[in-house]
C-alpha cells in the first residue's frame, strides 16, 4: 500500500496547483491571481524537495515547466485555456510511462505477485487507458467550460475516477487472488 501512495504521488501533487487554482478563482474571480498562486505553488513544490535535499524526479521538473509555460501564456493572453490544457500534457507523459508492460507489478503485494500478475499487467494498461482518456476529457472541457467549471469537473474526475479504479481493480484482483489461491491448495 505505501508503495501505491507513492507511485500517485506525482498525479498528487500536481493536482496541488489545480486544486489551489479553483480556490483562488472561486473565491476572488481573478484568473490572474489563480494562476499566479498555482505557479508559486509549483516553484515552492519543487524548491521544498530541493531544500530537503530530495531528488526531484523528471516528471516533477516536466510538471513545473509546464505549469510555467502554461501560466505565462495565460498572463500574456488573459485566457485560462492555457492553464485548462496543463493537465492533458501530464496525463498523456504519465499515461506513456504506463505503458510499460508490468510496471504495476511492482507494486503488489507477495501474494498477489503470485496469484494475479497477469492482472497487475492488464490494469497497468486500464490505469494507462484511464490516462489517455482523460487526457482527451480535459481537452473537451478545457475548450468548451468556463475556468470555475472546469476546474470543479476536472478536480472531481479527476478524483473519483482514480478511486472508482483502484476500488474496480481491489476487488476484482482481491477476488481472483482468493479463487486461484484456493485452488492452488486443492490441487496440492
């Protein structure tokens, strides 16, 4: 399980500056702002780690760039849809890195590595879909909601999808562990 906290981590963290992005914008109306406290919040992400003399991993540097590439387009065009489109970029690199095939393998506990490895293969590639498509979710609100809606949509998918996955995937591998181990003890 703590192995599974930290392999979300990243996606965590990067929902931080969304997060704090609709706040501010709630809460003053003022895209300018939210986008200003957003990108603070990515420098101070990374600057913390690099206080703490912790590595910053590569997707964390690409997180940051993005969210500066992005809050400085919406600075000079007054236009959230630069913000809005942030997500879709880390969605699809994270969605590539799991691609790699048993990368969640890693992850599951011994008994599970014995009983259901296929499974950790095959929903390393459903969390990869889950990626992809909300990639091209965000894209579709981005371009068609306004900035206090999307960021309320896209925080909510963005939680509730990753839950109701890992719930789908508990049971399901839960289930399938506890029939193949039982059946290993009645062939033995």
């Amino acid at each position: 399980m703590k192995n599974l906290f930290q392999a979300s981590r990243v996606l965590l963290l990067d929902m931080a500056s969304t997060l704090l992005f609709l706040a501010v914008y709630l809460l003053t109306g003022s895209i300018l702002l939210a986008v200003a406290l957003g990108m603070a919040l990515g420098v101070g992400q990374i600057a913390w780690e690099l206080v703490r003399r912790r590595p910053v991993e590569a997707l964390q540097w690409l997180s940051l760039l993005i969210i500066l590439v992005s809050g400085s387009a919406t600075f000079f065009t007054n236009d959230p849809v630069f913000v809005m489109l942030k997500p879709t970029v880390i969605y699809v690199v994270v969605g590539i890195v799991m691609l790699k095939r048993g990368w969640m393998n890693r992850y599951l506990p011994p008994i599970a590595q014995a009983t259901v490895p296929d499974l950790g293969i095959t929903f390393g590639y459903v969390w990869a879909g889950l990626m992809f498509f909300s990639a091209a979710l965000n894209i579709a609100l981005a371009l068609t909601l306004d900035a206090a809606t999307w960021a309320a949509v896209k925080s909510a998918w963005a939680i509730g999808s990753k839950l109701a996955l890992f719930g789908i995937q508990y049971a399901v591998m839960k289930s399938t562990g506890i029939r193949r181990a039982r059946a290993m003890m009645a062939a033995t």
